[in-house]
C-alpha cells in the first residue's frame, strides 16, 4: 500500500527537432499508488521555467546535456536549464522532482500538478540541488552543487532537515574546475571525487565541451558532518566515478 513515485525524460521532441541524448528530455513525474488490490497511475510533467517558455515558443531554447540547440538562448540562471528528469525524493511528506543544475521542483504529492521551485533560503535561490541526495540516520538529507555547471567554480553542500527545513548550505572552494556527479557518505562523513574536467568555451552541450585533463589527478574532498564548511582534499590516480 502506498504510492511509488519516479520522474524520467519524457518530452524529446519540438517543431520537427528532436534531442539527441537521453538526458535531454523534459521530466514527467509518475505515481503509481497501490491499495485495496489495485493500482491506479497518475502523471504529469514538471512545470520548470524550461518547459513552460518552450511550451509558449513551440521550440527548444536552451541549453541541454547532450544535444546543440540551433537559436540557443543564454542561460540566466541554473533553472532555465532544469528539467527535473532524474529523480525524485520525498522529504517530510513533501514531494520533490530533482535534476543535476536548478533547484528542487516541489509537487503536490497526490495530483503531481508544481508547486515552483524550492527556495531552501533567499540568497540561495535557483543554486543547483543535485539528483542525489543521500538520507543520515537521524532522516536528514545531505546533497551537493556543482557551481562549476555555470562556469563558476566551488562546490555547494546542503543539509535538509528531516522536517524539511534547510539547516545548513556551505560553498566549498575547489583546487580546480571539475566534473562532479553524485557523493558517497559515511556515519561521520561524505565523500566527494572531483573528475579532472574542465569546459571548453563555446555554445555547444554540456558534455560536448567536457574536455578530459589527463595531466590532473582525481581530487577527493572528505567533509566531516560536524563542519561541512570545511574539506581536508586528498589526490588520486584518475578514476572515473559516476
């Protein structure tokens, strides 16, 4: 009994143009709710600013993952790129799609219709909250942003209480531009393994300027949960760890 919820790229296609990667795709979140012997499923798309301005425009606008947009148009914050495909995480009976750059999109747990983006604090508004979040013990979430997607540089860690409250968010400089996709956790600490990337200049997709440094080493931050303003680094052989 219960419901079983998942967000996936759903919309690939506008004007005759269609995305290349599976990546790129507009979210569509899904609930499959069980009781009584039976199943019922309700879906709906996530209504970011992407999808609503290239719903109006009848074309893509904006930059994806994996796919050249023709006519692009320049990104003003992390979420005209969000499409809120990737997954999706209830916090204190909220529910929240989530995709790699842009913010949480909070829905309506039962008609799946958006409530907006999640504004965890105000300076903090439209900073990325990634796909990943990983659950502690004490049902308080931690997660990351990589500031570097917007060609800034710095890794941001949030920690969301087991109410939903924000209690901390802390920027952590990094030594070098790099590719950051998910974080491992420990009782005391997380993990993070910067890949040594950096991003060509350019119009293309994100993964198309990702340009590999084989001079760089595989850089890991380790982060005590007691500090999470601070990191101890730490240098390896590349590895590449998604």
């Amino acid at each position: 009994a219960g419901t079983l919820y998942r967000t996936g790229p759903a919309w690939f296609e506008r004007d005759g143009f269609r995305y290349e990667h599976w990546f790129d795709g507009d979210g569509m979140v899904h609930g499959w709710t069980f009781g009584e012997g039976r199943v019922t499923h309700r879906a709906r798309m996530v209504a970011t600013p992407k999808f609503t301005r290239e719903q109006q425009a009848g074309r893509f606008l904006y930059p994806t993952a994996g796919t050249s947009i023709p006519d692009m148009q320049p990104l003003r914050n992390n979420d005209d790129a969000n499409t809120a495909n990737t997954s999706v995480t209830m916090i204190n009976g909220r529910l929240f799609a989530l995709s790699e750059a842009g913010s949480a999109f909070e829905l309506d747990p039962d008609q799946l219709t958006t409530l907006g983006p999640v504004t965890w604090r105000p300076d903090l508004a439209a900073l990325p909250f990634s796909a990943h979040p990983l659950v502690d013990r004490d049902g308080s979430s931690w997660n990351f942003g990589s500031i570097s997607m917007m060609g800034g540089n710095g890794l941001l860690v949030w920690h969301i209480g087991a109410d939903g409250t924000l209690v901390s968010a802390d920027v952590l400089e990094t030594p070098v531009h790099g590719y950051l996709h998910s974080f491992a956790m420990t009782d005391r600490h997380l993990v993070f393994a910067l890949m040594p990337y950096h991003y060509a200049d350019g119009q293309g997709a994100f993964f198309q300027r990702m340009r590999f440094q084989a001079d760089q080493p595989l850089r890991i931050a380790v982060v005590d949960k007691n500090s999470p303003s601070r990191a101890r680094w730490f240098e390896a052989d590349f590895a590449a760890i998604y």
